[in-house]
C-alpha cells in the first residue's frame, strides 16, 4: 500500500473487493512484464481478459469475475499512476497527484516544444534522463495535465513534423537527380542515402 491511510482503506473494504483488486494488481503486474518484454498492451490484454474474465472469487464463490478489454486498459492505467499497488485499484480510491510538482511539470512542457523532440514520448525520455535519482513520475502522470484538445493537437503537430521530414527526403533525391542529369555521364555517381 502507498500509506497507512490506504492500506486501512483497503482492508475495511469486503473480502471479495478486495480479492478484486488483488486479482487486478496480478493481471497489471503480468501485463507491466508483458511489456518490458516488448508484447503489444492489446495482445496481452486480450489475453488476460479470456483468462481471467468469469471466474469466481475465493472469498465469495456466488460473484463472477468479470472484465472486458475497455476496463482492464482504464484499470491499468489507473493502476500505473496510483503507484503499481492494489489500493491503487479498489473501489473509491483517487489517485493523488502529489509527486508531481509544477516545475517538473513546466520543464516537460519545455522539452515537449523544444526544437527537435519528435514527440511527447521523446520529451518524456528526456524528461526522465534529467532527472537521475529523482523520484519516477509517469508519463501517464505529466500526460493527464493535458486537455483532450492539446492531446489531438500535439499528435497532428507530430504528423506535420514527419511529412515535412519525409516530403524534404524526396525533394532532396529529386534536386540530387536532376543535378547530376546535367553532368557528362562518366562523372555520375548516385548516392542513395536518405
């Protein structure tokens, strides 16, 4: 538990809830090892939610454990910004955003709209390699600070960025192309370097 105000919290709540969560935090932490082992977050859900979904619980054997791929995304995000713990994902929890401070907030935002970052996940990788031995935020933590709208917007300032890249690469072959069209032919030596 993240406190012992939590961890009170949770133990008050029925025995079958907090068998949920239990169950819940298992499928996050398998799903969290999925991902470091480079699986895709749909494949390993899908696969938990057939796994899981239906069973009974220990503690009331009358309750099914049910649970669809919506659910088991939203539950493993709240489960990452509430500290990976069980309480995390109880009923009535709120995640607090007490680690994050306004500054570290400020400089991600500094580093999302310097020159040169490719995206927001870019600026969170640079974000966590300025801060060594500081306590870890989550990209999903900075990320929630934003409205729906900068979200959209941010990812259509990302896809400009990569089609102004990618439309600047031809212009450059076409040029390179028509310049050594003009040369005899014995001196022409493409290169075909991007």
């Amino acid at each position: 538990m993240n406190s012992p105000q939590k961890a009170s919290t949770f133990n008050r709540l029925p025995a079958w809830q907090r068998e949920h969560a239990a169950r819940l935090h298992t499928i996050c932490g398998y799903i969290a090892v999925c991902q470091v082992k480079g699986k895709k977050l749909s494949r390993s859900v899908a696969f938990f939610v057939r796994k899981w979904s239906g069973k009974s619980y220990k503690t009331d054997p009358s309750r099914k454990f049910t649970l669809s791929r919506t659910t088991l995304y939203r539950v493993y995000a709240q489960w990452q910004a509430g500290g990976s713990t069980p309480s995390a994902i109880c009923p009535r929890y709120r995640a607090t955003n007490s680690k994050l401070k306004p500054a570290q907030l400020r400089a991600f935002l500094r580093l999302l709209f310097m020159p040169g970052t490719r995206s927001a996940v870019h600026a969170f990788d640079m974000f966590k390699h300025r801060r060594p031995g500081a306590r870890p935020i989550s990209y999903a933590a900075l990320m929630r600070h934003l409205p729906l709208k900068v979200h959209q917007q941010l990812r259509a300032a990302e896809k400009a960025v990569t089609d102004a890249e990618v439309a600047r690469a031809k212009l450059r072959l076409t040029i390179e192309a028509q310049a050594l069209a003009t040369l005899p032919p014995s001196r022409r030596e493409p290169d075909f370097q991007i």
